[in-house]
C-alpha cells in the first residue's frame, strides 16, 4: 500500500516533534545515573533546548540540499569539518582524524575510545525520513554518516534505528519493527544482544526495573558513570519525582565510551513497557537513567512516525518550545538553519524525491511512495547499483574506505584495520574498483607519493578491465594489492595518491590516502 503525501508529511512532523519533546524533557538527567518517576517535563520549557541530537541532522539536511543522493562518508565529513564546531568524544576525535586526511570509516576508528558509545544513533531520523519505506537504503545512510565518528557497536545501533524508523513509515507493529532492524545487523552484535534482552524481559513479565538492571548489568554503558548517582541540580533539584539516587554497587563497571547497546536497550524498555502511550514510553525512558535525552527522543521519534503529527498528545505537543536553537554548529547562508521544528520537517519533505525519486509517484496533490517489497534485509532482493548492500558495509566497517565517482566507485581495504605504518613493517591494501555504469570500461590506475625506497609490490601502474552489470561480481570490479615496506621514516603523515582514468574518458579523478608514522 503507498503512502500518500499528506500521510509522510505528517509522520516528518510526529517524528521531529517526537524526537524534540522526547530530548528536552530527558535533557536535565543526561549524564546521570538513577531511577526516577517522572511524567512531565522537569524544567521550564518555554524557552528551546539545544541539543546535538538535531543539531547534526541540520548539516545532513544542508548536504542534501546542496549535494543532492550522491553523498557519503566524504561529502559528509566535508560538511562536518565545515561545520561541526563540537570537539568532545567522538566528534573530536572523527574530525581530527579527518583534519588529518584519514579517510572514513578509519575516522570513526583510529584513536577513539568513545567508537562505541551514543553519537550516531541520535541523528537517524534524517535518513528514515529521506528514505521512508526503505530502510535497506536508510540504512546504507545511517552506515556512511556513523563511520565517520564510529565503529563496531556505534555504526551497527545506527543502522538498526535507520531500519526501524524508515520502515515505522509503512509498519505499526513493534515487534515487526524490531524484527526488521535487527534483520540488517549482525545477530552476533551487542546492540542486537541488548535488544533480545529486553524482549526476553518483557516477555517473561518482569517489570521495567528489573529489566533496566539487568540490561546494565549485561551490558554497562559508562554514561551515568559521567555525572554518577543522580543528586538534583540547580536546574532539577531533587524532589519525590525524582529523588536523589544511591550508588548501584551490584552493577558493574563500564568500558569508557561502549554506551550503545545499552543505550539502544533502553529506548527498548520505554517502547515496550509504555504499551503505545506516547508520554509513559518517553517517560520511562528518562526514568531509566543514563542517556536520557537521547533514549526519549529517539523514541519520541519512532512513535511520532507510528503515529503521525497527530498521534502526539496535544498536551505534550503545546508544553514544549518549537523554536530550534543549536549548540554545537557554526552557522552560515549554507547551512541555513531552521528556525522552528515545523520549518525542519517542511525542508526536510522536500527532498523526499531527491534522495527516493525511485519510489515517488506525482499527482495533483503531491506524491505517493511506494515502499520496499521487503521492508526486512533481502539478500535476493534488487537494490539499484547506486545503492551498495547494507550487509556488505557492515562486514567491511572499520576497515574499507569508499570513494564513489560517477564511472566507478574505489574501495581500499586496510588489512589491519588502520592508517598507521611503522619502520620496517610491510603494509597492505586492496585496492578494488567497481563499474558504476551499464558500460564495459578499462581503468589506469596510477600510484603515486610512495618514496622509492618502500618498494612498492608490483610497480606504480595497473590496468584493470571492468564489464558492466550482467550478473557476476568478479565482472564488473577488479583489484589489485597495494604493497609496500616503510623505511627510513622522516615525517608523521605520509600521503599515496591513486590516479584513476578511464580509456577514452578525460576525466581523471584521484584517491589520497594518509598513512601516519607511528
């Protein structure tokens, strides 16, 4: 069944002013550690909040509209670097590597002790709603924008709510959504773990309480680690809603920075246990502790897509500020940042047939989209060859750096997962390009900046013989090792550039790769 236009542009609407109410009412007990038992907002909400959680998704938005679909962990990182004024945990670390010239994912990766924790999950929204009834597609977004400040469980929680609320487009039922999520990560994954075992709570008839305890327990995040046993604050004094906390000795403690899976969890025990109530499923989520404006508002979002604009009660609709007011941004005419939530989603839906052109049908009354054949991770199903498989990036995450160009996209495998040589250690790389056209061509590919006294494997040029798409892999991308031995280092940072041709075309394009002396 399509989704008619005045529908999805409703579900925009529930899912940012889900995602808004849902973060400012968790934002005064981010950081903290508690049980608590509230069911309002705590704070004055008369006034906006700011919160990195939109904040983020605002350059998403500004990229879209200036690049259009065609954007990945590059683009994005561009616009991050130009815009992202935040230097704390990951966002730090993602933007000094690629200061640097370190490609994504090994931005998310190399030096980063926050990889794993809450940063990328919190701004799916913007790819679920660009990609509404294709969460294969959501996904592989979700994927390009987590890498470049995440790896392992930080990128595997942002691909499952990607999947989760661009499929909350077409599908109501809960445990279908998460069925669909967990479809395209690994079964094996923590985030996936965290999520059984919330279910499996629940399913036992055990209380939220018990569930949340077990969830940390299982799985310790280090976020209310940061703050500690919550005690009040000079925003939020302690009160009978929420009363000051003694520590949780029995819970164990935390790696610094591995917060998403039970983060993830969380967002689970609000959705679960608040049964389709829109504010007891934010509350309880709050009420658990840890990342609270990120838990709420994530869910907020989720059931605001569910249910559309107008499944959020009036009350919670009213008792929270529309106005947008960032944080962690350096604004500018490009980025031109939305004043009002409702401004958000009206930009937002326009770019709608940008991105899913593929699945828009136009009318007099705007258009109607047409969602997936399997909202679920197919492995049989047709993605079209701009869009690559979401399991296929997930089992290179960390290691594989993209770079899509119109004829053809390169990817370069590091075999240890790093941009980091050392004197006399050999360093390996596959280097594989695949055909991006319904044409045969035969790519050049040069290698440069690589000291002679490396010895690079194989010489500094190969020719590779791409077919176009009929149906075999080994047709259509060819590779090659890119093998050398590091002597006599003399710098910190060293940079190998492929120049690619293809015969016939005068255009050349190029791939730089930073390696750092360690």
């Amino acid at each position: 069944m399509n989704l008619q236009f005045s529908d999805y542009r409703s579900k925009v609407r529930g899912c940012y002013l889900g995602k808004n109410i849902g973060g400012t009412l968790g934002a005064p007990f981010e950081c903290w550690r508690g049980v608590y038992n509230i069911d309002w907002f705590m704070q004055d909400v008369s006034v906006p909040v700011p919160n990195d959680d939109l904040d983020l998704q605002l350059v998403w938005l500004a990229a879209v509209e200036h690049e259009g679909k065609n954007i990945d962990s590059h683009v994005l990182g561009e616009y991050w670097e130009n815009y992202v004024s935040a230097v704390i945990s990951e966002y730090g670390t993602g933007k000094n590597n690629f200061a640097m010239g370190v490609c994504p994912p090994l931005t998310g990766v190399m030096r980063n002790e926050n990889a794993e924790s809450n940063g990328a999950w919190i701004r799916t929204e913007i790819w679920a709603c660009l990609c509404a009834g294709n969460p294969a597609l959501a996904a592989n977004y979700a994927y390009y924008d987590a890498c470049f400040d995440h790896g392992g469980e930080g990128v595997y929680a942002a691909v499952f709510m990607a999947a989760v609320q661009a499929a909350a487009f077409f599908e109501g039922d809960t445990e279908e959504l998460i069925e669909i999520g967990l479809s395209y990560i690994p079964a094996s994954c923590a985030v996936a773990g965290a999520v059984q075992l919330v279910r499996s709570c629940r399913r036992a008839g055990e209380s939220w309480q018990a569930a949340r305890k077990k969830l940390l327990t299982a799985y310790p995040s280090s976020f209310g680690e940061i703050g500690g046993p919550w005690q009040g604050t000079q925003l939020v004094p302690a009160c009978e809603k929420c009363p000051a906390q003694a520590e949780e000795s029995d819970l164990p403690k935390a790696r610094h920075g591995y917060d998403a899976p039970a983060s993830v969890g969380i967002v689970l025990i609000g959705w679960l246990w608040g049964e389709g109530d829109f504010g007891k499923s934010i509350c309880l989520a709050v009420n658990c502790g840890e990342d609270t404006d990120c838990t709420a508002g994530t869910l907020g979002a989720i059931l605001g897509i569910i249910g559309g604009e107008q499944g959020i009660p009036a009350k919670w609709k009213k008792g929270c500020s529309d106005k947008i007011a960032t944080c962690t941004l350096r604004q500018d005419l490009l980025l031109n940042v939305p004043a009002t939530v409702g401004e958000l989603c009206e930009r937002v839906v326009k770019q709608f047939p940008v991105v899913s052109s593929r699945a828009c049908t136009f009318s007099a009354r705007g258009f109607a989209i047409t969602p997936n054949k399997s909202l679920r991770y197919s492995e049989t199903e047709f993605y079209p060859y701009q869009q690559e498989d979401c399991r296929a990036l997930l089992a290179e995450a960390g290691r594989t750096a993209r770079f899509h160009f119109r004829p053809y996209t390169v990817k370069v495998t590091f075999e240890d997962g790093s941009a980091a040589i050392r004197e006399g250690q050999e360093k390996r790389c596959t280097v594989t390009v695949c055909n991006r056209l319904y044409l045969p061509q035969f790519v050049t590919v040069r290698v440069h900046g690589v000291p002679e006294a490396w010895g690079l494997a194989g010489g500094a040029e190969r020719c590779l013989g791409l077919e176009h798409w009929h149906g075999s892999k080994k047709e259509f991308e060819q590779q090659f090792t890119l093998a050398f031995t590091p002597q006599q280092l003399t710098r910190g940072k060293y940079c190998v550039t492929l120049e690619l041709s293809a015969n016939g075309r005068g255009e050349h394009t190029f791939v730089t790769l930073a390696f750092v002396a360690v």
